[in-house]
C-alpha cells in the first residue's frame, strides 16, 4: 500500500499566540486568522513486506534505518516523525519520505504542515478512521513533545483544511470558521499580499515561552499587549467577512506593532529596515510570521504598487516568494 500526502503550509494574519494552551484559557478565549497557501509539505508512506522503517527528508538531507518500531530510538532530526510512529504504531514496515517547499524556520509552519500530511498517512495506512480534529489533537501533543515547550495549535489547521480562516479557541476545544467558503476572499488578498523570507534564523518555541512566561508573570505591558492582540484580531474577522481588504493593512500594522513588546527578539534592526524599505515603495503594512524573530515576512500593497514593493524588499535583503492562497487542504492518494 502506498499512501501520498500533500498540505499546504499558512501565512497567519492575526491572533498567533492566543492559539497556545493555556493562555487562550486566560483570555477568556483567543482566536487567530491565518491562510493556507501553496508552498507545499508531501509525504510518503509505503508498507514493506519486512518491519523495517526507512525515513527519508529531502529537505533535511537526514535518513535513518529502523530495524523495527521496538528498537526505534527516539532523538535527532528525524525525531517528530518517530515521535508519530511510537503513537500510531504500524504493525508493518514502513519506507517515509518526506519533502517541503518551504525554507526551514520560515515562521509558515512548515513541520506541522508535515506531521499532519504524515498522520493522515499513516491514519490510512493502519485503517484507524480518525477524524481531523482529533489527528490535530494528537500532533499539537506530539509536537510539544519534540520542542519541550508549549505550543500553539494554529498550524495544524490549514494544512488540513486549506482556505482563510478563523479558529476559535476556548474551554470546550476550538472550533473553526472559513472565511474564504463561497466568495472571492482569497483572490483579492492575493492581488495584495506579498510573501517574502528575510533570510535570518529563528526558533518560534523559544519565543512563544517567552511570551507566555511574561504574561504569566505580568511583565511589563504583556498583558496589555495581549488583549490588544485579540482586539485586532476579532476586528479582522468582522473586515474580512465584509471582504474590506483595505482595511486589513491598518490591523495588520497595529498586530504587529502589539506583537514587537511582547518578548525580545520579535523583531530585529534588519527586518525593520526591510519594512521601511517596502513602505517606501508604497507598502501599507508588514508582519512576520509565526512567532517572529525572522523567516517569513507578509506584506501588504494595493496591485498597483505590489512590483515596486517586492524589489525593494529583495534590495533589502529579502528573498521574495511565490505563493498564492489556496481553498483546498489536504490531498491524499492511496494505491493498494
């Protein structure tokens, strides 16, 4: 049997944060908006006729060779994937390949869009006939495993669903809301939105600790920032149901200017000078993604600016890339 799997990966727009457990709790609540794209993550799962487990990642450049799931030690590059094959337990051998479009540490939740392509993998392949909600339970704790820190649960979401979004977080679970189903939505942030990478490290898990230490802790104005956090992003909500796209590029700039007191390292002297660069050229709004610190950057321009504004962010030192929203998640193909 021969499983293949491919998910988009997702920009986020507003409310990161208010995705990690527990701190929606605190807030009575969270939500956060984000958009699946076409900068893919594939998986491949194949049975063997042996016990064997091969793992390969092209993007890694990592393999590893399994004699069977009992003696599989957990650890290195390649540890999220045996982490999801402890849980799942195949009862054959499996051959793993694993491929992603998108640069490593780009902030577009790249290694989640995997876990998830490779759970719905190896939910086929083992019959289990789990839903994808408990699939993006079981991966929100499989991942924190792997980072020892807590984490978000925003990421899990596009790659399963594809579309704009809203997720709602609270007490009973989440619950998600297309905001992109039946309209135009996705095109016109298309005709809008630039996606670029700045070409420096980052490392979210430390950053969300660091939010989320400070809130708990009632450091300096991190509540404050948190509240307005959530403010923004349920003002978002209501302008993109509108479809108001003009009104995004105000809410975009007031998260991210909520989002740069939150913790030290959000942003940096270089990416800041690629944000003035591109408001120059006439860009209205940027934000990284994800956590901050670097990686991936979105940016928004009205169409007619958006050329002007892409090469003053590659002169700035960014690399711009090719993307578009897209409506559709998962896609799956089993051969017997």
């Amino acid at each position: 049997m021969r499983v293949s799997a491919t998910v988009p990966t997702r920009i986020d727009l507003a409310g990161g944060t208010l995705d990690i457990y527990p701190l929606y709790l605190f807030e009575d609540g969270g939500l956060t908006l984000n958009a699946a794209i076409d900068v893919c993550g594939h998986v491949t799962v194949q049975t063997r006729p042996d016990r064997r487990i091969v793992i390969r990642s092209d993007d890694r450049h990592a393999a590893e060779e399994i004699a069977d799931l009992e003696s599989m030690a957990l650890g290195g590059d390649l540890d999220l994937v045996k982490r999801a094959l402890r849980h799942y337990r195949p009862a054959q051998g499996l051959d793993i390949s694993l491929r992603s479009e998108v640069p490593q540490g780009s902030g577009l939740g790249a290694s989640s869009a995997l876990l998830m392509a490779l759970s719905s993998a190896l939910n086929e392949v083992q019959g289990l006939g789990l839903s994808r909600e408990r699939i993006i339970d079981l991966g929100a704790n499989i991942e924190a495993q792997v980072i020892s820190i807590p984490t978000g649960k925003q990421d899990y979401f596009p790659p399963l669903y594809g579309g704009v979004c809203c997720i709602w977080f609270d007490v009973g679970g989440f619950r998600l809301e297309s905001l992109s189903a039946g309209n135009h939505l996705a095109e016109l942030l298309n005709q809008r939105l630039i996606l670029s990478h700045t070409n420096i490290s980052r490392f979210s898990g430390i950053t969300n600790w660091a939010m989320l230490r400070r809130y708990i802790e009632r450091e300096g104005d991190t509540v404050a920032r948190i509240h307005h956090i959530k403010e923004v992003a349920l003002a978002m909500r209501e302008c993109l149901r509108r479809l108001d796209v003009d009104g995004l590029a105000e809410l975009l700039a007031r998260e991210w200017d909520n989002r740069k007191g939150l913790a030290a390292g959000v942003t940096t002297p270089e990416v800041e000078a690629m944000v003035a660069a591109a408001q120059r050229e006439g860009a209205l709004a940027s934000k990284l993604c994800g956590a901050g610190g670097g990686g991936g950057m979105i940016t928004y321009a009205p169409p007619e600016r958006v050329p002007a504004v892409k090469q003053a962010l590659g002169r700035a030192g960014a690399t711009v890339m090719d993307f578009r929203i897209v409506d559709q998640g998962l896609r799956m193909a089993v051969e017997p």
